[in-house]
C-alpha cells in the first residue's frame, strides 16, 4: 500500500496461486455473499447492481494462465503516477513472490489502458494471451 498522513494513494495486491484462490473465493466468500445479495433485475443499471452481478459470476483462474500461476493488481491515484512508485510497488510484490519461490505471475490489461501496457513492457511483462477487450501479460520468475 502505497500512503501517507492523509490518504491511501495506491496498492498492489495479488495472490500466489490463482486455482487456489479460485476455490478460496468460493467457499470463504462468494458463495455466502450471494445469498446475502441477490442476482439484481435485468434492467437495474446502478453501480450496486453491477457489483452484485460480480459477485454471483465469481472469480475464475484462466488454465491458459496457468503456467503464470500467480496474479497481481496495481493502482495508484492521479496525483502519484508517473513518479516511480508503480516500479517500487512492483518490486516489492514481484520479491516476494521469489521469496514464496513461485514460477510466474500474470496480469490483464486492456488496449485501451495504453499507459499501463507501456508500464509493464518496461518491468519485463510480455504478452501472453490476448482477446479483443482483454491483455494478459506474463512474467517467468525462474526457469
Ligand atoms: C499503471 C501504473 C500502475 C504505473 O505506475 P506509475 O507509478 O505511474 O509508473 P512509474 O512511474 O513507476 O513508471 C515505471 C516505468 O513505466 C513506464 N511508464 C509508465 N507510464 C508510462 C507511460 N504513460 N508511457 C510510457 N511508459 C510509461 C516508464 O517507462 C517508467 O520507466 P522509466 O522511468 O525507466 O521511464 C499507474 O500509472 C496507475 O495506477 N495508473 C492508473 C490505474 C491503472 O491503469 N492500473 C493498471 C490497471 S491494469
């Protein structure tokens, strides 16, 4: 997490092992959240709607992805990009997944997030499954 006195400005976050966090997120939450909030009428459009609808889709590892077994998330506020902290966050995720002695690690972007493939080229990601909306790059943390 990336904060000061005043504010959170960012995070990275992920877990190590994507098949496993699958079955975690069912059994431990998805599966109890649904009960507590429905599927939403088709025609409800407000932001609750749509992430009650998140919910009841769940979270599913992508076998393609396997070989890159663990996931990663990076955000960070307008005013602290382009500052060298995404890099830093990065780092400090990417060791201690070698820490954990973990093979690989994938993320998805998107074409139209220019900014963030640029960002990942340059901290040696390289894409590994595309679709028309979806990117997923991929980094091999040992052979
Ligand atoms: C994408 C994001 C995580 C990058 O973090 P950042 O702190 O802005 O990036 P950094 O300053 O650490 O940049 C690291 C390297 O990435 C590259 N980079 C970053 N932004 C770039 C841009 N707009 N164009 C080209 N290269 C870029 C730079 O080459 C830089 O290396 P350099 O200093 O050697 O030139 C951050 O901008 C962000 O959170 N953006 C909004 C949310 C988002 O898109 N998240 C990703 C969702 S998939």
């Amino acid at each position: 997490m990336l904060a000061d006195r005043d504010a959170v400005w960012g995070y990275v976050l992920g877990t190590r092992d994507s098949a496993r966090f699958e079955q975690l997120c069912e059994r431990e939450w998805f599966a109890q959240l649904r009960q507590r909030y429905p599927m939403p009428a088709a025609d409800d459009q407000s932001r609750d709607a749509r992430m009650q609808r998140l919910i009841h889709t769940g979270y599913r590892a992508d076998a393609d992805l396997a070989a890159w077994p663990a996931h990663l998330h990076i955000d960070l506020l307008p005013p602290v990009q382009g500052k060298g902290w995404g890099r830093h966050l990065l780092r400090i995720f990417l060791d201690r997944l070698l820490e954990l002695d973990v093979s690989g690690v994938h993320l998805l972007t998107g074409p139209s997030n220019p900014r963030a493939m640029a960002f990942y080229r340059r901290a040696g990601f390289v894409p590994v499954k595309s679709t028309a909306n979806v990117i997923a790059y991929g980094m091999r943390l040992r052979p």
